[in-house]
C-alpha cells in the first residue's frame, strides 16, 4: 500500500509529501552519480594505471589527477543523475498509483512540479558550487603540486628492467635503482640524433639527476658514447666520465590556465575564452533546472508504460543539450559568437522547445486527444 495514502491536507501533510519526494530523488541521484562516476573514474584510472607502468606518471601524481577528476566529472554526472532519477521516481510513482491518489487530493501537476523544483535546487546548487568554486580551486592545486614538482621527468618515472621513451624520443633503460632512488644503476640510453641513420647510444655504470640553471639534467658517470650507422663498422668511440642530457618535462593531463582561474577572474578579464568558460560554468546549474521539465513530463505518462521507456530519449536530449553548450563555448573562444548571449542562446532554444511541449500538450488534452 502507497505511503500517500494516509497524507492529509494542510501544511503537516505538505510537508510530508516534500519531505518524500525529496528523499526519493535526492536518493536516487545519489545513486546514479555513485555508479556514473566509477564507470567515469575507472575509464581514467585504467589510463593514468597504464602510464604510471610504462614509467610515464609517477604513482602519485596519478592519484593526485584521479581525484581532481572527481567535482569536474560530478558537475556533468549530477545534472544528468538528477534528470533519470526524477523520470525514474516519477515513472514508479505513477506506476504505483501514487500520483493517481496526489491528484485526487487535489494536487496538481504545476503544484507537484513544484515540489520536484525543491531536491532540484539543491542538486543545482551543488553543481554550481563544484564548477564555479570548487573545480578551479582543485585544478590549482593540482597546478601547484605539478610546478612543486618542477614538472616530472623520464628520470622520475623510470621503472627498473624496462625500456621507456620520454616526449624527445630518447629511449632509457637502467638495470635497477639505488636504494635511496637517487641514481640510476648500469644506465643504456639511444638518443635521437638530428643526422639521418645516424646513431647515438650512452653507456654509464651510474646516473643521477642535477638541477643547473633552473633546468634538470641527467647526469651520466663512467660511461660510453657510441655514434655511428647500422651500415658502418668505423663507430665513433668515445668515453666520459661525465655526461648531461637536458631532460624534457614528462607531466600530462595538468589542467589548462584558464581552468585554473576562479569564476570572478573570468568574468573580470572581459576577454572572450575567459568569458566562455565563466558561461560554461554558470550554465551546468541551469542544465539541472531545464532539463527538469522533461523528466518530469515524460515520468508522468500513462501507468501502463515502463518507466524505463523514456530512459534513452532523455539521455539523448540531455547529451545533445550539453554537446550544443559544448559547441556554443567552443565558438565563443574562437570569436565566431559574442560572449553575450553566448551559450544563453542554446538555453532559449531549449526553454522554447519545453514550452512548444507543454502547449501541445494542453492543446491535446483540450481537443480529447490526450
């Protein structure tokens, strides 16, 4: 037996009727983020896994991205979650006759759209929070441990026993570490060289890696420089008992400038790729809210529909909804469209589009149709 069945007018019973609905969407989204953020975060893990065992990221930078990745990728799965799991609460609802019994209580479908609008809010607030606050402040921190790091090398990342080629193309091999990770031990290295079929291969019993001018370098000791082609005997010999190799920075996947920038920055410097992504950021709080609509009308169909019915066409209409936002962002960067209105456009074109709906509907409803 449905729980609304003991729900009695007046302000108690209101608030009874919020309280529960807002539980079950407020739970419900939970749940979906939970399961859209592992498949999300897992994808990125088996990638940063795979680069943190070929010796091109250290293991905790690794961990550092994975969680910055969380509030960016929370700020695109929470507005989604909430659309499926109004369309989910409301399909079971209905299903369930509860909106049946609401109804003859004399509530209608504005007045429940209403209470809907109330976890909607907060769900939206929270987006808005994650990527107008909290996403820029974790892409600086990110920022920042990177630049601590003075960017990671081939020298940092590098795993014993295995052949491994930074960004320059140079391939590095060293039998084993010392203990204290400071050196490099029996060190084999192929460098690019800038003559073709030429090659340039290093030998050093040790290496280790020195900061000079502000730059790092790797540092070869007691060693051999072989310089020749794969079709001459007369190789050019030469041994050293010092040698520098300038080493490139090996970090990826840090966060670009402007991310880093808080919102009131963006909007402050007046320039259109600041601007765009200030919009970017200011419209995933409003996906929540217009995408709410939709879920709302389709959720409330006839009982004899699966709730799971309406499931893909919202999904496509959302995606299709950010990818437009997606695409509007990009051209305001490139000074194809103004900042202003910018990205509001594509939120008219969908406010337009609900309202097309709504019309319809009560067009039909009107004539019998429906």
């Amino acid at each position: 037996m449905t729980p609304l069945i003991f729900v009695k007018h007046g302000s108690v019973g209101h608030l009874i009727i919020l309280r529960y609905f807002s539980r079950e969407i407020l739970e419900t989204t939970a749940g979906v983020s939970l399961i859209l953020l592992l498949v999300v975060l897992s994808g990125r893990f088996i990638q940063f896994l795979e680069k943190a065992a070929n010796g091109e990221l250290s293991v905790e930078l690794m961990l550092t991205m994975i969680l910055w990745r969380i509030p960016s990728s929370l700020e695109l799965i929470l507005p989604l979650a909430l659309t499926l799991s109004v369309l989910l609460v409301m399909g079971r609802m209905n299903q369930e006759s509860e909106l049946t019994i609401l109804r003859a209580a004399g509530y209608s479908n504005r007045r429940l759209f209403g209470i809907v609008l109330v976890p909607a809010m907060l769900v939206a607030l929270l987006v808005g929070w994650l990527s107008m606050v909290l996403s820029p402040e974790v892409a600086r921190e990110l920022d920042r441990q990177v630049v601590a790091k003075e960017n990671l090398t081939v020298f940092d990342t590098v795993v014993p026993g295995r052949f491994q080629t930074d960004k320059s193309g140079r391939l590095i091999y060293a039998e084993a570490i010392s203990d204290d990770r400071e050196s490099l031990i029996d060190v084999f290295i192929v460098e690019p060289s800038k003559q073709k079929n030429t090659e340039v291969f290093l030998t050093g019993k040790t290496a280790r890696q020195e900061l000079n001018d502000g730059e790092k370098y790797l540092v070869l000791f007691d060693g051999y420089r072989h310089i020749g082609t794969e079709t001459q005997l007369d190789w050019e010999i030469s041994k050293f008992d010092r040698y520098l190799i300038r080493l490139n920075p090996e970090t990826e996947n840090r966060p670009d400038s402007l991310d880093t920038k808080s919102t009131e920055a963006l909007i402050a410097s007046g320039k259109a790729p600041e601007l765009a992504i200030a919009s970017w950021r200011v419209s995933l709080p409003i996906v929540c809210l217009l995408m709410l609509p939709w879920a709302f009308l389709m959720g409330r169909g006839s009982p004899r529909q699966s709730r799971f019915i309406w499931v893909i066409p919202i999904i496509l209409i959302q995606f299709g909804y950010i990818t437009a936002l997606s695409f509007a962002q990009k051209a305001i960067t490139l000074g194809q469209w103004l900042p202003w209105p910018g990205l509001f456009w594509v939120h008219l074109v969908l406010i337009g589009a609900v309202s097309l709906l709504i019309g319809i509907g009560s067009f039909a409803r009107g004539r019998g149709w429906l």
